[in-house]
C-alpha cells in the first residue's frame, strides 16, 4: 500500500505551525497555532444533514469534482500509548531498573495535518500536483487564513504551482490508505507458478546436494578431502541463501503494486450511488404491500426518474454527507 492506491490518491501531510512570533492584533499579542484553530472554527464544513443542506455555504473542497475526503486539524503532540512492555527475564539478565522511563516520541512543536482522498485512475505525482493547483485555484481564500500561520508559507507560496511545491515538500507516505469501495475481490495479478515451481525444484536440489555432501563429508578422513567438502557445502547453502532471498524480493516487489481502481469508484460515481439510495430507501416503505405489477409500474418510473446510467444529473451534490 502507498499513498497513490486503488485508483485514487491518500495524501498525508504534516506542516510545521510557526511557534517562535506572535501576532499584534488589536493591542493584543495572539500565537499562530490560537490564530490556525480560530481559522478551522469558522470554516464550513460538508452538509451532514438535510436541515444543513439547506445553508448556501459549504464546504471549500465540495468545489472539486474529486476529493473523497479532506480533514485539516491541528496536531500538538504525537499521543502516548503506554509504555513499551519489557521482557522480565531480560530486564533481570542486564539488571536494569524497570522504574526508569524510557525515551517518549513527540513534537518539537504544534503541526497542521492536511490528509485528502481524491480521484487519481492513472497513479501519478502529476495528478497530486494538479489536485493541489486547483485547491490553490478554487479554495485560496477559504484555506488562506488557516496555511499562513504555517512555517514559511507566506514566503514561498505566490501561486499555485509554488502552493503545489509547498505541499508536497512536507508529504508523509501513506503506508495504510483506507480504500473500501472493491466489493469483490480486485482482479490482482498472481505470481508465475513455473517460477515458484522452478524455485522450489532448485531449492530441492539445492538442498539434497547439500546432504548429499554433509554425507560425504562424514565418510572423508583426509584434511584436504574434509576442505574440499565444506567448500561444496558453503556453496550450496549459499545458493539456497540466494534462491530464498530472491523469491522474497519477488513477492514483496509485487506486494507493492497498487490496487487496480475499483468499477464505478470515482467521486461522480460515488455521489450518484448515494442520490439513488436516498431516494430508493422511503419507495422501498411506500411500496410494502403493494401488488406485483404496481411494484413493477412503480420501479420502471423511478428508474425513469433518477435515470441510473447518467452520474451527472440527477446526483447528490458535492459536500454533501447525509444517506
């Protein structure tokens, strides 16, 4: 898994918050990162209800027609798990004292985490890029107030592109995106099994020559005959050594691919699910009891009506929750 998987894109990001200046603001001195949660206060979220849906704002990203997911939230401190668990018979061996603490990961200071999932089918940095040039292009001044309390943001963002490069330069890899929209198996292609077969044949070989010489070895009674056979010996382990290490860089290479993109997985497709399942949940209770062809009359019209082949119109809009 990495950060371009199943046809999309998990972008991570983690951007110092500046901690060393303050703020003047109307006689009083206020911090970047008070200034930062103020900012994400006041900024609109997705519609999460019918009652919201009605509001004319929303959220910025519900102007892209491919962002899945978006969250901005301030990071303090990495959270503490407990202690590390010792094993006491080792503890005991290196008399150590299991009072002291050991060394506790944390921040040097406050982050802003920036994640988002949107719609990449090909995979690429390119599409990441273009994704941010238009969150830069259509958000700038929602997002605005929230990035420029970041480190150095307001000396090296001018313009999309060098908003773009800011971002990127403080991407983490996304080691474990969250991708659920394969409801069946993907079609994931498998491993050659005349190449593992062959591995195995060789191995085998390998591995019988191996006894084969350890047995001789045992009957040798010369020093000469005794080196000659442990030379034999080193070889083949070595060969096996390497015949091992390579099917293992084969399989961690092919589990590195990403995931195909699933059928029907992309923002538009997803928003047109929803729409159709909002609207198919009260006909399904409006339609108990009612005979076969009134079940058919009714169905036949409402596949008329949300026409389930057109992900365009009719939909359910952009930053919009509710199901």
């Amino acid at each position: 898994m990495s950060t371009f998987d199943g046809g999309h894109c998990f972008l991570t990001t983690l951007i110092p918050i500046d901690s060393k200046q303050t703020v003047d603001r109307d006689g009083l001195k206020y911090s970047h990162v008070q200034l930062v949660r103020e900012a994400l206060s006041v900024l609109p979220t997705a519609h999460q209800s019918p009652e919201t849906e009605k509001l004319a704002c929303n959220s910025p990203f519900s102007r892209c027609t491919k962002t899945h997911f978006a969250r901005i939230v301030v990071l303090d401190d990495v959270i503490f798990n407990g202690r590390t668990p010792d094993n006491a018979l080792v503890t005991a061996i290196e008399d150590a004292d299991p009072t002291v603490p050991k060394p506790v990961d944390s921040l040097l200071g406050p982050y802003l985490l920036f994640t988002a999932d949107f719609d990449a089918p090909q995979g690429i940095a390119a599409e990441l890029r273009d994704w941010l040039r238009g969150v830069w292009t259509n958000m700038r001044l929602d997002l605005d107030p929230v990035f420029e309390h970041c480190f150095q943001y307001r000396i090296k963002v001018s313009d999309a592109d060098s908003f773009a490069d800011y971002i990127m330069a403080h991407q983490l890899d996304t080691t474990m995106p969250f991708n659920d929209y394969w409801m069946a198996a993907p079609p994931l292609p498998t491993l050659s099994f005349g190449l593992f077969g062959g591995a195995a044949i060789a191995a085998g070989a390998v591995t019988g020559g191996a006894s084969w010489a350890l047995f001789r070895l045992a009957h040798l009674t010369t020093l000469h005959g005794i080196w000659h056979g442990l030379e034999i010996v080193f070889v083949l382990l070595l060969a096996l050594g390497a015949a091992i290490y390579a099917a293992y860089l084969l399989v961690m290479r092919a589990g590195l691919k990403p995931f195909p993109m699933a059928p029907d997985s992309d923002l538009p497709s997803i928003l047109k699910a929803l729409y159709v399942q909002r609207r198919l949940i009260p006909k399904v209770a409006d339609l108990q009891g009612k005979s076969a062809q009134e079940l058919f009359d009714a169905m036949g019209a409402f596949l008329n009506d949300v026409r389930v082949d057109d992900v365009r119109t009719p939909t359910q809009a952009p930053g919009t929750i509710g199901a």
